[in-house]
C-alpha cells in the first residue's frame, strides 16, 4: 500500500488530512481506448488500488478540409469517437452508474480537448500540414450535458453563432427568377443553391482552420469558458515530441510544435501535467514552470501553476495504470475535496517503475513555530528548513538525489540513499515577498518524485 503516514501531521490544521491515490488522463472506448469501456478501465483502477480516477475521453476527434470557395461540400473530413459524437449524456450517465456500482473509488469526469488547429500549405502543391491538432488541455470536474455541448473548440457547431448573413444566396435566386434567359435562370439558381448548402449550418464559429494561427486566442477562451463552468484547467503533454515534426498521414502531415511556452501566455488555468512528457522542459529548473511560479510571487499572475501526472492511458500499450498518481491531501474522499486538493495544489506526483518506486513519507517546509507542505503558504518566522522523508515500495535500499529548488533556481542537491528522514536549512538571503520551495526526488529513471510548491511569505 502506498504511503501511510508514519508520524504525527504538522499542525492542528492538517490533523485530519489522509493521502489518497488519483489517476489523471484516461481513456475509454468513448475515444482513444479503443479495446476498453468504461467499466474496464474503473475495473483496472481498483485492481491497482487507486483512490480517484479522473476519466478524460477527447471532447471531439474531428477534422475537415475544403476546396475555395465550396468548402463546406467540396471537403475530406475524419470523425472518430468522442464524447459528443457519442453524446455527452450517455458519458456523463455511464459514469455515474459505475460510481453507484464501484462505491470504491472515487470517479470524477473529464475530458480531453484540442480548442482549435488549422491548415498549411496545399494538396495541390504537396505541402498540406494539419497545425496543433494535439495541443491539448485536460479539463476535470465537468458534470452537465450542456457544459460539453457548448465546449468552445473549433470543430464544435453547438457553439457557434447564427449568421443571417450566410442566407445572401437566396436574394441570388430571387434575382435569377427575374432573368429573362432561361438558361441564366437556370445557371444562377444552380449557383445560389450550391452556395446556400455550403453556408449550412448557417453559423459563425469565430475561428476557421483556413485562416492561419490564432496564437493562443482559442486556448485562452476555453480557459476562461472551463472556468465558468467550475471545471480545472491543466495543459496535457506539453512537451511531447511525437507531433514536433511533421508526420505524413495520407495525403497530408501533421504537426504540433512543443507549446511549453503556452504557460506564459495564458492565464487562469489550474496547472501542465509535469509527468511523463512536461518534466524535461516545461517542469525543469528555470523552465516555464519556475517562471509562472516567479510571475506569481512578483504578484503579476493571479493564482499559482501546479503539476500534475498523467497518464494518457488508452490499454493499447504496456502502460501500467499505477505507474504515474497524484497523491492528494484530502480531508474526506469526494469529489468536493478532490477537486479542492487539485485546485490548490495540495499533492505530489509519483512516477514509478512497476517493480518499485519512490514513496514519500513526509514533507514540509518550516519556518521559525510554523511548518506547512505543497500547495500551501506560511509567513517567514526565520530561516526555512525542508524536511522530506522517504522510502521504497520494495522495502529496499537505494540511491536517489533530492533536489531542492527556491524561486526558479537548484538551491541544493542531496545524495542519500533510501529510507531516510533528511533535512536542509536554507540560509541564503530571503527577499521581502513570496519565495517559493519544490523538490525533484531522483531515483533513477522513471522512479521519481515532484511537489507542488509551498510558498514563504516575507513582509
């Protein structure tokens, strides 16, 4: 069983906290998972003893192109299952099924989404490209029909505006019942009619896949909508190398730049996932992680970025779904406290190999009486010590470094060998302000641990 708390938590405030296992990024049947339904994979997770699991099947699998100027019926297009081709009701209904039959574990819906792509090049050139098709994001949390109806991505009708506008080829028509050819009569209704059937379904989505990059327009609005809607926001795979070059599928390729940067651009998002594909660039020391951290401290962004795992786990390849957890805080197992530990960063990531992995015990930072772990802040009452105590799951001994990051920079490196109980005193300069604190746990390859920060406030 994975980490039982061994001591007595750090305060009064954290007496009733208990750890328990989350499985993030997961798919079914319902897209990606092709061998899989719903109930295999909720059957996999209690086999594997996971606490939470958070399903995330693709919103939308779909893409067109069109031949100028009729390219609504002049187009190639590919849908494969997803939520709303297979109805969101059915998705959200069979969840709450498993959760009344598998009273075990904790289910909590999502989704995985790609708000918009767009096209390059030419099919008659030879260079036709399919943009940013797998810049995803993973939102959590979402519970209503109509919260995925109206998903703002860009192969999403529901959700675009109706426009009058698209009904001009009628007034073509009235026009060619008033030519006196019959032939041109002819010719214009053939034209109107054509045009009027292009223009269907008569909506405007606000961004088309013909118009080039729209930076992070599209991301940011489907930020904002999540938001609304209560859901977390966390970036999917930003650093996948898979998709960085083009691949030829068909008559096309397809390519999706590593969109780390995506961080600094956009605000009110939850967090990245850190682990398997977000630690070598994105969650690395001084990278675009430390760097929302430090615009957070500076008091230029709102809330904090946390790291997240996930799994991205479709039963297709030997993939074990216990390899990478969130380890959450949490008072009571709900959805409530899950989503509250998610949001507010109260919980580590675990990544392991199936035959063993890192466990931590303990960990906290301490300054002066007052002590507190990930997520959480506390004022300076003296020079901050970290505490962190670790083991292995197979009772072993091993080697593993312990790096102590502060505000974007490796403050020091600890080489111990597991278990252990290890301690370090920061006694470099603390700037007025908020500092920060996170550990990188390295026991070799993929046995690894990150913590979310814990904040050091200076007044």
């Amino acid at each position: 069983m994975l980490m039982s708390m061994r001591n007595a938590l750090y305060s009064e405030q954290t007496e009733q906290y208990k750890q328990v296992s989350c499985a993030v990024h997961v798919h079914s049947n319902y897209s990606g998972g092709k061998n899989q339904n719903l109930s295999e994979v909720v059957k996999k997770a209690i086999e594997k003893k996971i606490a939470v699991l958070v399903p995330t099947d693709h919103a939308i699998m779909k893409w067109e192109y069109g031949i100028f100027p009729l390219r609504n019926l002049l187009k190639a297009s590919k849908s494969e299952n997803s939520i709303l081709k297979l109805g969101p009701k059915n998705y959200l209904e069979e969840i709450r099924k498993l959760q009344e039959q598998n009273p075990e574990i904790l289910l909590i819906p999502g989704t995985e989404t790609a708000a918009y792509y767009y096209w390059s090049g030419s099919p008659l050139k030879g260079d036709l490209k399919l943009n940013d098709w797998h810049k995803h994001m993973l939102l959590i949390g979402m519970d209503k029909e109509t919260d995925y109806k109206n998903l703002p991505l860009l192969s999403n009708w529901n959700v675009g505006k109706f426009n009058f506008l698209a009904f001009w080829p009628v007034l073509l028509m009235l026009l060619a019942y008033a030519a006196p050819d019959k032939r041109v009569r002819i010719f214009l209704f053939a034209v109107s009619a054509l045009i009027l059937l292009n223009n269907y379904p008569f909506r405007i989505t606000g961004y088309g896949q013909y118009s080039g990059s729209k930076g992070e327009k599209p991301y940011q609005a489907l930020i904002d909508y999540a938001g609304s809607k209560g859901a977390l926001v966390f970036w999917a795979h930003p650093d996948a190398p898979n998709w960085a070059k083009p691949v030829k599928v068909g008559p096309a390729s397809i390519a999706t730049k590593q969109y780390s940067q995506s961080l600094l651009e956009n605000t009110g998002y939850d967090g990245f996932a850190v682990f398997s594909e977000g630690y070598k660039v994105t969650g690395a020391i001084g990278g675009p992680w430390d760097k929302a951290l430090m615009e957070y401290c500076a008091g230029a962004r709102e809330k904090p970025v946390w790291a997240i795992g996930e799994l991205d786990y479709n039963g297709e390849y030997p993939k074990n779904m216990a390899d990478i957890q969130n380890m959450l805080w949490v008072k009571t197992l709900d959805k409530s406290s899950v989503l509250n530990a998610l949001k507010n960063g109260i919980f580590y990531v675990r990544w392991a190999k199936e035959s063993w992995g890192v466990n931590l015990l303990d960990f906290n930072v301490k300054s002066g009486k007052r002590q507190w772990l990930y997520g959480r802040e506390l004022p300076y009452d003296g020079k901050p010590r970290i505490v962190i105590s670790l083991e292995a799951s197979d009772a072993g001994q091993h080697p593993a470094k312990i790096n102590i990051i502060k505000n974007g920079k490796l403050l020091n490196t600890m080489h111990v060998t597991l278990p252990g109980r290890f301690a370090f005193e920061d006694f470099s300069e603390i700037e007025d302000g908020k500092s920060y604190y996170r550990v990188f746990v390295d026991a070799g390859y993929p046995n690894y641990i990150i913590t979310n920060p814990v904040f050091v406030d200076k007044k």
